[in-house]
C-alpha cells in the first residue's frame, strides 16, 4: 500500500473547504465577510470614553454592515460596535423603529 495517505482530519478538511461556505445552521456566516474579521476584536469593544472613529472606519468599508446592523437590532446586542453603530446610537434606532410603529398603528 505504498502511497497511501491517511485521512485528512475533520479540523484540515474545514479549514479547506470553510471560505466556501454559503450558510450555516446559525445563520451567521455574513460574519466571516466581515472586515472586522481581520481586525483587533477590541476595537469594536471600547472601553467607555475611547474614541470609536477606528471601528466605525472599518465598519463604514465593509461589505457585511447593513446585515451586521440588522442582527444587532434583531438580537438586543447591548455592547460593542455593530454595523457602525454604538449600543446608544442602537438604541435610539430601536426607540424610533417603536415610535414609527406606534405612530402607525
């Protein structure tokens, strides 16, 4: 059995073949495509007072930001920058999305 290899591990075979992944069970694959993917994750976390003009640069480039901004919406994200936008300004977001709604009931 000369040139025989063994089996690829489960984690090499993902490693191939993960950039072509479409979807998964979580719905969140949008976030590999996300440029802060490819950025310090603390950057989008800042400590209260630090400027958030670095990851709101970022965000503003990114293919993933409108869908990104839809999840932190749709999922109550209380912390961190999401889709450019930090928890207050998400939070006036979900104020106004209640207040037209309201209004047009």
């Amino acid at each position: 059995m000369t040139g025989t290899r063994p089996p690829a591990s489960p984690a090499r075979i993902t490693a191939l073949f993960e950039h072509l992944v479409i979807d998964d069970d979580t719905g969140l694959a949008w976030k590999r495509e996300g440029l802060c993917s490819q950025a310090d994750p603390d950057l989008f976390y800042p400590e209260k007072g630090t400027s958030v003009a670095l990851p709101k640069r970022i965000c503003a480039k990114c293919p993933v930001r409108v869908t990104c901004l839809n999840h932190a919406l749709d999922h109550g994200e209380a912390h961190g920058i999401w889709g450019a936008a930090t928890a207050r300004e998400r939070q006036r977001m979900l104020a106004d999305r209640r207040h037209r709604r309201g209004a047009a009931a």
